[in-house]
C-alpha cells in the first residue's frame, strides 16, 4: 500500500496515533444467536470460554476445523436476550455453515445481521471521549465490554485500540456524522492498516488462513481456554500447546524498500514464510508481517524474492 502517497494521510495518521480516526466497517460479517442454548451450543464450536459471559462482556474467540486449523475468528458479545457475534466478511460464510450445521438438538436461532447492522470504529487514544461526547454514554473499561447507550440508539464496544459503535444500518451515515462533528477524522481502511500492522495485529484473510492454527499466530492467550470443555479442534490446539511447538510463528519484518505483499522471503535458499501485510508507516518505514518458519529468528535477515530488497525479523509489536 503506498500509503505515503495519500496527500491526507498526515492529518489520517495523527488522529490514529494521537487523536480519533473514523471508519465504516459495515462490511464485516454479522450474526445473531438467540434461544436457551445459544452459549452452550457456541462454547461447543469455539476456542475461548463462555460459559460465564455475562450481558455486557464479549470474547474474542477462532473456531476450527477438526485439525485444528483455522476457518475464522470472531468477537461473541453477550446481549440481555442474544450473542451477537462479528467476523472478517471472508469468514462470514464458514460461520454461518458451522452454527446451522451443528446446531441441530439445541434450541437456537440464527439471524443473519451483515445487511442489518452497521459498525463503525473509532481507532486512537481519544476515541473514548469522542464517542461520551457524540452520545453521552458511560465508556466501557475492559476490551469487548459493551453497553447501550439511548441517546443514539447504538451499542459502545470497547476494542484494543478504542471504540467500535454498533448501529441501525439506515443510521450508519448519520451516526458517523455525528461523531465527525465531535471530532473524529475519517480515513480509509488502507489507512487504518497502518496501525494494525504497526500493533502487529494479524487479519484473518490476509495474515491467517485455514492453515494456520491459533498458537502460530500468537492468539492462544486471548483467543484459547485451555480449562474448558471440549470444542471443535481442541485435541490438535491443545497438543501443540503441551507437548510441541508451532512450526510458524508470527513475525514483524522492517523492509529496506517497499515490496508488495505475497513476496516470498528467503533464510538462503529456503522459502520461510510469505509476506502477507506490506505497509509503508510514517513512524517506522516499510514494515510487514508474516508467519515464518521457526528456524528463522529474529533479529535474521531474509532475502525476498524477486527483488533487491530485504526483511530483517523482529518480535512484535513494532517499536
């Protein structure tokens, strides 16, 4: 992404440091599940615990094939009467697969919400503010914590890097009018990549793929219980965990020139990883992530393929 050629991106990349940027992220997929045992059922297909998740608190969770490997990950929000439950647009379908698929004998529903709902996030260190200002609304503490506020109409989602707002898919438009009017700058997606990559934050369709097992992508301590009951995939997640070593490992690489992702990066002669997110960040460069074979440590340098350029390793997040 060249995002330095971005004339605005100055002022976009400020208010994602220093202020709040503003971004429309409707497009993710969206569901809901209702019934007695919508969180039985779900604590059955997923990585993470919810069996205690109270109304107002939310996981972040993978869910898997039988080996393990991933289909997707998602946010699981507990509502007073539903889970509502969020995930990459790639990942939409295998979800909506899974809970139809294997929720036969539970008494659940399925609502699909992608078209429905709206979601836009506020990214940056005084998003917290920008959104108790636009609707007047205590904000939540503890990421995936979540409230509704009334004036608006929408639900505050805490996230790791500020606040995700949850709409009325006819009020999207508005509600980012109002947050803009109280301060926030909006910017693009390509623009908000910058800090997700600088955060070391992998993206699934783009970093993760149904190859990759959660413990190579450094998601096993917020993403994997190792004390609840079974789920699927469990016996190859926990078998990694206990008794071996992932053979990948997610890294950060500091490129000497931008190089496009899909590149191979090289230790000699041998292909260790793909780069799979290339950004050019005003804070540290061309910089990138890749989930690399474990017998290339930082602080390594690689060779990419097909160019000029190389990638040094180092541990993540940037800095």
């Amino acid at each position: 992404m060249a995002a330095s050629g971005t004339a605005t991106l100055p002022d976009e990349y400020r208010a994602l440091t220093q202020g709040c940027a503003l971004l429309d992220r409707s497009e993710r997929g969206k569901l809901a599940l209702t019934g007695p045992d919508a969180v039985e059922f779900l604590n059955g297909q997923v990585t993470n615990e919810l069996a205690d998740l109270q109304p107002g608190e939310g996981r972040y969770a993978a869910f898997l094939t039988h080996k393990g490997k991933m289909l997707g990950d998602l946010r699981i929000l507990a509502t007073d009467d539903e889970l509502l439950l969020d995930t990459e647009r790639v990942a939409l379908q295998a979800l909506f697969d899974m809970i139809r698929r294997f929720k036969v004998g539970y008494d659940v529903e399925l609502h699909k919400r992608t078209l429905e709902t709206g979601l836009v996030s506020l990214i940056g260190p005084a998003s917290r503010a920008i959104a108790e200002g636009a609707f007047h609304a205590r904000n939540p503490l503890p990421t995936h914590e979540h409230e509704h506020a009334q004036m608006g109409a929408v639900r505050m989602i805490a996230t790791d890097v500020g606040i995700d707002v949850l709409c009325d898919a006819a009020a999207t438009t508005g509600v980012m009018d109002v947050l803009a009017k109280t301060g926030a700058v909006p910017i693009s997606d390509e623009v908000a990549e910058i800090v997700r990559v600088e955060r070391g934050t992998p993206r699934y369709g783009i970093d993760l793929d149904e190859s990759t097992i959660p413990q190579e992508a450094g998601l096993n301590e917020r993403a994997v219980s190792f004390t609840k009951g079974c789920y699927v995939g469990q016996e190859t997640v926990a078998r990694l965990f206990y008794k071996g070593k992932p053979n990948r490992v997610l890294r950060g690489l500091r490129l000497s020139e931008p190089v496009p992702a899909g590149a191979e990066l090289l230790l000699g002669d041998r292909v260790v990883g793909t780069l799979t997110s290339s950004i050019l960040s005003p804070t540290f460069g061309p910089i990138g992530l890749a989930l690399v074979r474990v017998a290339a440590q930082p602080p390594a340098t690689l060779a990419v393929a097909g160019s000029e350029a190389c990638a040094t390793l180092v541990e993540l997040p940037f800095g």
